[in-house]
C-alpha cells in the first residue's frame, strides 16, 4: 500500500459499550477502513475536523494508517543531531577511514547552524572539536566522553531543530552557508565546499528515504557558493625536470634515512603515483628488466586515515586505487632511470614479508610525517633561499605534478597521460592546463611558422 488522495470522513457516531457512552470517528483511505474511538462526542468532532483540513488542503492520506502524511512525518520527526547520527550509522559500514573523517567534518560544520538558538553555545572550536571527535565517530559512541564533551553534546541533544523544520528552505540555506566557511571565519577551499554540499546533500536524501522529509530542500533553493579559486594546479608548484632530479639527489644524500626514501619518492616523479600507492607498492607489481624500460602495476592505496577511524584501530586503511573499482588496476610504464632506483632499492633494503618495497627501519609503513620531514630537508638543501621560502615543491605531492606536466610538455597524448596518472581527460586538462612547461613558446612557433608559409 501507498498513499490516496481516496479519502471519505463519516459523521461521528454514538456507542455504549457496557454501560459506557463513546464515540467513534470512521474513515477510509483507498479499499482500507479506519476507526477511532473518544470518550466524548466533542473528542471526536475535532480529529474529524483535523482529518477534514487534511483533505481539504488536497494532502495525500496514507492507506495503511489513514493518517496524512504530515502528520505521520511528524510522529516519525527526530532531531537533526539525531538524524545527523543515523547517517552516520548509515553510511559507517561500507566506508574507508578517510570518508568517515569526510563525513563526521561535514555533519559538524552544519550542525551549528541547525539549532533552535545559540545562549549557551560553546566556542566554535569546542564544538567542532566534540561534533567531529565524538558525536559523528561510530568508534567512540560506547566510549564515555570527557565531562565537557558531554555537555557540548547534551548541549545539541537539546537546541538540535527536528529535521522537519529544513521544510523551511532558509533552515537549509543557513546551513549551506555555513559549510562555506572555515573555523577562523575565512572562506573554505572549492573543493571542500562541494565536497561538503554534497555530504549534506545525501544526508537530505536519506531524511526524504526515511520518510522524515518530503523532499530534498537543496533542489529548490537557489544558492551559488562563493566564487572560488580554480581547481588548477599551481605552477609554481611545479619543479621543472632537472630541479625534480635535484632534489631526489638532496634525499639521497642527507641521511640513511633518505637513501632509504630515495626510490619511494622516484615512484612520484617518474611514475606519478600518488603517496598513498607507492606506500602499499609491491615486489610482484613491478617489472624491472635489467635494461629498457620496465612497468608498474598500481592496484591498491593505503590512505593514512587515523587509528580513531579505521576498524582495525591502525592509522592507514588498505583500498583501491581512487575513483577506480575495487580489483581495478593501473599499469604504469616507468622508464630506466626507476627501473635503477627501484632495482637498487631491493638490493640495498629488501622487501617487507608481505611483499610490500617500502617500510620503515622497523618494517611498519611509510609514515606522512616521516617523509615529510626528509622533504623539508631536500628543499632546503637542492633549491635557493628565494626557491625554498616560494610554493616551488612545497610538498612531496609535486613531484607528481611534475611527471604529469612533463609527460604532456613532451607530447605524450592526453589520453595516454591521463590513463598513466589515474585521471579522466577532462580532469587532466582542468588540473594541468597551466602546468605545460614551454606549451606557450611552443605554440607561439608554431603560428609563426604558418605565418611565414603564408607571406
């Protein structure tokens, strides 16, 4: 059974039952009767009356209850910050370490502007700090949270608005605006906007699907984000091919542990793979002959999500390659000079027992802090002062930048580069359009040369 807008109301009618006067209230939705039964006539009359309004205001009925169906949102209302918790729960299960931080960020930039009234509201760090940590962390919930914790989240528990009240579209607009912006007031990054929309977004879908909404607000609003800066990268970011292999010579040579981390960051350069790819990289995913070129096969990532997010209470979750199916793998030509490193690699440090080329002295994972560190060191050892206080390979991420830009300054064909690099076309030409070191001269020849044949 679903809803009809088939409704017949009868009069009140008058019963004894054993001696005692009642009344009772007969109605049918569809083929299914409904009755209700009032001490008094008087009690009868007025949810007839409330049903008649119904059903006058032209609102469909629910054939299984009878009830209109404002009415049965209403019975079925929670709070946002309730809901806010189903979604969660929801979403929990089938998710990696790093959406479940998406996620719990989401929900608590939103959650400040879904409440009744702000007396008595913590500082907006406070809030975020035990929304993210605690109210939006499945890890936590059998966890008993410090005393002010607790009074945040109480706090909530009771200024939360019911979800039925985002009906109201400037409910939802404030709390669009609200995740445009960062704690310190500033506007957030495009990405993180968008990001954050459509988190809200699906968590809007999910009240509609659990028949505590009767449609998604956000489709009919009319709101633009803030105007934001383009998604593409930097160039200045972006070190040319000879400073890359400048600085992969400043890792090597500052310190054992930097010979250690010399071929993991070759991986990125000359392979563009992400952080996360080389750190699960494995023997038998890599063919490297002695001489000529040899292949990468990039099957998983082990994203650091933090041990608070994981199921398994470590600090890197194990998946797929992004955006790619689970079993998906990418094959990735690398040329001699990897072959080399990575060959030289094996020789000097082994492999892990489970196969994997990178780890630590004490066999664990690659760590983001660790290499980093290495990377500040090797900027501050290949680049100038001028280059190192610059964006110029801020961040160990840009070598990739940088074999990506390469590949396309040479003329390797979009669609070859983005199937090495993991990108669709349109993203590639969206990121890496600025990035084509020499594209401008390049094509300033070539519109000179036909000038000339012209003349």
């Amino acid at each position: 059974m679903g809803t009809t807008y088939d409704v017949r109301i009868w009069s009140v009618r008058q019963r004894k039952d054993r001696g005692q006067a009642s009344a009772e209230l007969r109605w049918k939705t569809g083929d299914t009767a409904h009755s209700q039964t009032f001490k008094t006539k008087t009690l009868a009359d007025g949810r007839r009356a409330e049903l008649l309004r119904a059903l006058h205001a032209g609102e469909p009925f629910d054939e299984t209850t009878g009830l209109p169906l404002s009415e049965l949102r209403r019975q079925k209302d929670v709070s946002w910050y309730q809901h806010s918790r189903d979604y969660i729960a929801m979403k929990w299960p089938h998710a990696p370490g790093s959406t479940r931080r998406t996620l719990a960020e989401a929900m608590a930039t939103v959650m400040p502007a879904l409440v009744k009234d702000t007396k008595g509201m913590a500082a907006a760090r406070v809030v975020r700090a035990a929304l993210y940590g605690w109210a939006f962390n499945k890890n936590r919930w059998q966890d008993e949270p410090p005393s002010d914790v607790a009074k945040v989240l109480d706090w909530f528990e009771h200024k939360s608005l019911p979800v039925s009240a985002l009906a109201d579209r400037m409910h939802a607009r404030a709390a669009l605006d609200a995740l445009t912006k960062k704690l310190d007031g500033a506007t957030a990054a495009g990405t993180t906007i968008r990001r954050k929309r459509a988190i809200f977004y699906n968590a809007l879908g999910y009240a509609v699907d659990a028949e505590r909404l009767a449609s998604n607000p956000l489709d009919q609003i009319q709101w633009t984000a803030p105007e934001q800066v383009e998604d593409a990268v930097d160039p200045a970011c972006v070190p040319n091919p000879r400073l890359a292999v400048a600085l992969l010579d400043a890792v090597r040579t500052q310190s054992p542990r930097g010979r250690r981390l010399v071929a993991f960051f070759g991986c990125m350069y000359y392979a563009a793979a992400r952080p996360a790819e080389v750190i699960g990289l494995r023997r038998e995913d890599c063919d490297l002959p002695r001489r000529g070129w040899g292949v990468l096969r990039l099957r998983e990532t082990r994203p650091r999500s933090g041990s608070a997010w994981t199921d398994t209470g470590r600090p890197h979750d194990k998946r797929g390659l992004k955006h790619r199916p689970r079993k998906a793998v990418r094959p990735v030509p690398i040329p001699p000079e990897l072959v080399a490193l990575l060959r030289w690699h094996i020789t000097a440090y082994g492999i892990a027992p489970d196969g994997r080329l990178f780890r630590t002295q004490r066999g664990g994972l690659i760590q983001d802090t660790g290499y980093g560190e290495v990377w500040t060191e090797a900027r501050r050892r290949a680049l100038t002062p001028e280059q190192s206080a610059s964006l110029l390979a801020k961040r160990p991420y840009d070598l990739r930048h940088a074999a990506v830009s390469t590949w396309l300054s040479s003329g390797v064909e979009p669609q070859e580069v983005a199937q090495r690099a993991g990108h669709s076309v349109a993203v590639l030409f969206r990121v890496y359009a600025k990035c084509l070191d020499g594209a401008a001269a390049t094509a300033n020849a070539r519109i000179e040369a036909t000038l000339r044949a012209a003349r």
